[in-house]
C-alpha cells in the first residue's frame, strides 16, 4: 500500500512525505481540522497540507495489473465559499471527479472528504491520479493506495 501526504516534507502517521508528483505547489496550515463526516480518516495533519494547481500523481511499484482502492482525502484550506475551486480528477485516464468542489462537498473549509475508487494498475504496476483546475486550483491533501 501507499500512503502519501500530500504537500508534506515530513512523514505524518503511516502517510509519507509527498512524493510521486509532477506540478503543482505546496501549502500548509495550522487550523483544526474537522474529521467528522470521514470514516477512517487520514492524520489530521494529512488534512492541514495540500499540493495545489494542476499536477499529476504518477505512483510506481504497484503489483501489475490488479485492482487496487484509491483514496483521496481533501480539505478546503483557503476559500470560504462553494465555486471559489472546481476541479477534475482522473484516475488512469478515466474521470472519476467532474467539476469538485470541496467547499461545497463538506459545507465547510477546514473539514475533511474522503472519495474512494476502484482502478487497476497498469502491466507496469503504476496507478496515475491527475488533477485538472476548472477555477483557481485543483487541491489534493492525501492519496491512499490500497490492495
């Protein structure tokens, strides 16, 4: 399994630091987090930090061709209002996110979602998440990648 925190430097729980990228820029807070409406949910750390603009997440050394689960933890850590970020996600080529909205998602900044997905990792054992800004910036806090 894999477990990346993402805009982190340092490991956070079982979470490593952010690794696997290509774009995007890193931010952080300090402001509580509220886990409440996610079930097993990443550190709350994982949640205080983000990678965010458009970036790809290229994660390697997967066993080749097998169904794995995707986790994506979020948190809106700079706007205070639905529609101020929109973005997609695609997992392998295929979207799985259409025009997400955190805020709007969560009906709160600072509190965490979790989306969950099923995809296959390719003949080479990789898994490629990609993050597509529709307004401001695509954000993501934390990838999980499960057997």
């Amino acid at each position: 399994q894999v477990q990346i925190s993402n805009g982190q430097a340092s490991i956070t729980g079982n979470f490593t630091a952010d690794q696997y990228f290509s774009g995007g820029t890193q931010h952080s807070v300090t402001n509580t987090i509220n886990l409440s409406g996610v079930t097993d949910p990443a550190p709350t750390a994982v949640y205080q930090s983000e990678r965010y603009g458009n970036m790809t997440y290229t994660i390697t050394g997967l066993t080749a061709a097998t169904a794995h689960t995707v986790r994506l933890h979020f948190a809106e850590l700079y706007w205070t209002a639905t529609g101020r970020r929109v973005f997609n996600v695609a997992i392998n080529g295929t979207s799985v996110l259409s025009s997400f909205d955190i805020y709007k998602t969560a009906g709160a900044q600072y509190k965490a979602v979790v989306r969950e997905f099923t995809a296959t990792s390719t003949s080479s054992g990789t898994i490629t998440v990609q993050f597509t800004t529709v307004t401001d910036n695509a954000s993501i806090s934390g990838i999980e990648i499960l057997k």
